[in-house]
C-alpha cells in the first residue's frame, strides 16, 4: 500500500466517525448514521474526481471503504456514554484528517495532470465538502458556510505550502508531515483563540 493510499484511508476514517457523530446530534438511526459517515467521508473525493474527471470515482469497486465506514459507524455507537469525552478527541483527530485530505486531494489531481493553484482548489474540496454535503443532508446550514473557526481556510494555507515546498529539494514525508502540522495547528489555534474571517 502506497503512503498516499495509508493518507487517504486514514482520513476517509477520521472524517466517517464525525459524520456519524453528526448523525447523533441529529437522532438519527444507525443506517442515517452510516449514510453520514458515508458521505463524509467520501463525498469531497467523490465531487473531486468528478470535477479532474476521473472515473470510476475514489470509492467505487474499495470494499476498504466500506468497512472503514461500517467500522467507524460501529465505533460511535460503542462509545455513545462517552460521547462529550470522545467528541473532544475527534475535534483533534478531525483537524488532522483536514491536513491529510488536503494532501491527498492535491496528490491525486497532480497525478491527472491538473496544475499546482487548482491541485490546491482541490485538496481544499476533497477535504470538506464531504461534512458541507452531509449537513445539506441534515437540512441545516452547513458549517463551512458558518462565521466561526478557520477550517477551509486552514486547508487552504496548507495546501500552498504543501505545493511551494515541493518546489524545493524536501523529502516527501517531510512535506506531508509539515502541511499536516500547519493545517492542524491553524485548526486548532483558531479554535482556541476564537480566530474569525472578516464578515462581509
């Protein structure tokens, strides 16, 4: 397994436990919140490939998809009495899958011949507009649409640093490993610091 495909599950994972801890949020049954976790997870790729033209689309003909949805599904269920200590964990565990997504979608439209600034576009709507569609779903404003926490903004930044070092002689571990850090540093320390965009 290739580290861009150990990149993606890891955040494919990440990402379908938060949408089935949205599902929970809005008491939904356990197949609302495998459908959720579904397209959390992969609806950003999905919208991705479609837009580079890429077919089949990431997840078609992956059983590992699958079975990191029902899993991650699964593991939300078991942990519903702890439910505000894990959500806690998953706020950080999120802010990573937002770096590695990033970095995935960037990699894999790089790989279809798309140039660096839409590459970057791309990292950034691989890595959230899955949880964007997921709250359409749940028929509430989404939460990238909000006034709140830097979050498409922190992929953002990360996504051009990730592709201004790879103009420089930087190992690629390096690299991913640093975009992650700034993408999940910005994440949180806006979090913490209540950091806002200007309203319009």
């Amino acid at each position: 397994m290739k580290v861009l495909d150990i990149v993606s599950y890891t955040g494919i994972f990440v990402f379908a436990i938060t949408g089935a801890l949205k599902a929970r949020t809005f008491k939904m049954d356990i197949f609302g919140a495998a459908v959720l976790a579904f397209v959390t997870a992969y609806g950003g790729g999905t919208l991705r490939d479609l837009l580079i033209g890429v077919r089949p689309v990431n997840w078609v003909n992956d059983n590992i998809a699958l079975l990191l949805v029902c899993f991650a599904t699964g593991i939300t269920f078991i942990f519903k009495s702890n439910f505000r200590e894990f959500r806690r964990i998953i706020f950080y565990t999120d802010a990573a899958g937002l770096g590695l997504f990033t970095i995935a979608g960037i990699e894999k439209s790089l790989l279809v011949g798309i140039n660096g600034e839409y590459a970057v576009v791309m990292g950034v709507i691989t890595s959230t507009f899955g949880g964007l569609i997921a709250d359409i779903l749940c028929n509430a404003v989404p939460n990238l649409l909000k006034r709140g926490e830097l979050y498409a903004t922190a992929s953002l930044v990360g996504g051009i640093i990730y592709i201004a070092l790879k103009q420089v002689p930087l190992d690629y571990n390096t690299n991913l490993i640093v975009c992650v850090i700034i993408v999940v540093g910005i994440r949180i320390y806006s979090k913490r610091k209540r950091l806002t965009l200007p309203e319009i």
